[in-house]
C-alpha cells in the first residue's frame, strides 16, 4: 500500500501542538541564547583523554617513543580549545540558573573556561600515576586477570574508574554539569554509577562491576575492593521547613583502607564507617558502623530443592 500524502497535511498541526508544549513545559526545554555544553562533543573530548591516558590501547596504534609526542600534542591542542568552550559553556548555564543569561559576558566565561582546561590538563601527567595504581589493583585482585594489559582492555571497573577521576578532577575546579555528563556516560557504558563528587583513594578495583552505585558524598580509602551490585548511598534525605531536599551535607557512608565489599552489598549513611580491613559479605545490609577488622556476614540461609527423578518426590531442606 502506497502512503497516503494526504495523511501528512494534518502534520503541521500537530508540530504547532508540539510546539505548543514548549512554553507550557519549560522545566524540560532549554531554549534561548545559553547553549549548554554538547553531550557529544564531552563524549569525544573523553575518549581523547583516554588515548592519553592509555597510549597505544585505544584508537592509534603504532605508536612509539619517537611519535608519540606529536600524537599527544595534538590530543592537547584540541582538548584545549574543546574544553575551554564546553567548560565556559557549562559555567555560563550555572550563573543563568540565578540569573538572566547576559551574552555580552560570553568573552569573561571563555577566559574563565580557558583557565579551567588549562588547570585540568596540567593534572593529567599525576592522574596517569594514580592510574597505575588502579590497574596495579585490578592486576593483583583478580586471579582471572593475566595482566595488566587485560585489565587495560577489558575490565569495565577500570573503565568506569578512569572516567570517574577525569570528572573528580573537573568537579574539583567547581566545573558544573560536565562532570555528571562524564560519569553518566559511564555509567550507561559499564553500569558503574560513580558520582564525580566521591572520594576515592589509591588502589581502588570494582570487580565485574555491574550495578555498583557510589554516592556523591562516599569517602573511600585506599586499597579497597568491591563486587558487582554494590549500593553505597544514603540512608534518608533531609528536607528544610518548607520540605526541599538538604543539599551538600555528607549522606554517604566512609569506607576505610583495605576493605573488601562483596556482590550485592548495600552500605548507607553518611554516618556509616567501615574500620580498616574489614569485610562486608554478599547481600549484606548495613546502616551501622563496623569496627576495623570486623567480618559481617548474613546467616545462611536455607534452600529448599525440589526434584522427582525417581518417581518419588523429594523435598530436601538444606
């Protein structure tokens, strides 16, 4: 059946419908002259940093000693110029939320954005350091790893990991909305939800990975270890007299050097602290602190199987 072009007369009606709902649904429109930073621009920017970081893992190869440094200055040439923009871009949408956008101050948000790049870059040789020690981490806590070439390539943990420190450093330099963008990338890629506002220490390995959540206000020490589906989040949302939510108060637990965390575990409260050396087994729920060197585990509970190969059926309790 061929389409009926007379069924598309009825289609700009229905744009000015659309249309319609832009003003009466601003919260979910961003219209104007106050550009936000560009998602897709911040995901390239991101992958650049990670030819950085890794060289020779990711999209060039055939580097060496004698090239790489053109390579490299060409990643910074462009990261410079992409950031300064997105950077001022996100600063100018931050002063828009209390106030009118102004264009005519678009040269001062640049100069700030060039100023935040800049400082940003300059950390990246000390960020590959702290790096190493994270694939170190992974290397030494996984049996399953043969090296660190592996966990270079292939461990999602690890990859969550790099973009988390990337958007700690720019939320450090009070940079807005681009961090969270980072992260969120991540997270859609690995499953891995790290806020960029945590604190993470030395060492640090999410093994497998899947469903780990770390909250904005989690501290944590260094050499720690945690398994797929862990939640570190906050216990309750505090709320003003006139019921908005509390912001900027510590919500999330602290969990201290060489603590193991396994699969399924759920830690809350900013309250909440895990003594060095400790171990929180699978499916544990905690919302009290734990002296260093405590164990918890949940009791075992009982399975119930079910079968009938014999003709005869069996009801075992274990």
């Amino acid at each position: 059946m061929a389409t009926d072009l007379r069924v598309k007369e009825s289609l700009p009606l229905l744009t000015e419908r659309i249309v319609d709902t832009y003003a009466e649904v601003g919260s979910i429109s961003h219209l104007g002259h106050c550009p936000l930073p560009n998602y897709e621009t911040m995901v390239a920017a991101t992958e650049d940093l990670k030819e950085i970081l890794y060289p020779g893992y990711r999209r060039r190869d055939g580097l060496h000693l004698g090239n790489v440094t053109y390579h490299v200055g060409d990643l910074i040439d462009r990261l410079h110029d992409t950031l300064t923009q997105q950077i001022a871009r996100a600063i100018r949408y931050d002063v828009s939320l209390d106030a009118a956008c102004a264009p005519n101050r678009a040269e001062d948000f640049e100069a700030l954005g060039q100023a935040k790049a800049v400082r940003f870059l300059e950390q990246l040789p000390e960020l590959r350091k702290l790096l190493a020690l994270d694939v170190e981490a992974a290397f030494k806590g996984d049996p399953a790893c043969k090296s660190r070439d592996e966990a270079i390539f292939c461990y999602p943990g690890l990859e969550a990991i790099t973009i988390y420190r990337l958007a700690h450093l720019l939320h450090r330099l009070d940079v807005p909305l681009i961090p969270r963008m980072m992260t969120e990338w991540a997270h859609g890629k690995t499953g891995i939800d790290i806020h960029p506002g945590a604190s993470i220490g030395k060492y640090f390995f999410i093994d497998h990975g899947t469903g780990v959540v770390i909250g904005e206000t989690t501290e944590i020490g260094q050499w720690v270890k945690i398994f797929q589906g862990v939640t570190l989040g906050a216990l309750s949302f505090a709320t003003d007299p006139e019921g908005n939510l509390v912001r900027g108060k510590k919500r999330h637990p602290t969990i201290e050097d060489r603590v193991v965390i396994y699969a399924n575990a759920t830690i809350l409260g900013g309250n909440t602290v895990i003594g060095h050396g400790s171990v929180v087994g699978s499916s544990v729920w905690l919302t009290k602190s734990v002296e260093p060197g405590t164990t918890v585990v949940l009791e075992t509970p009982k399975l119930r199987i079910r079968g009938d190969k014999t003709g005869d059926a069996l009801d075992w309790v274990i």
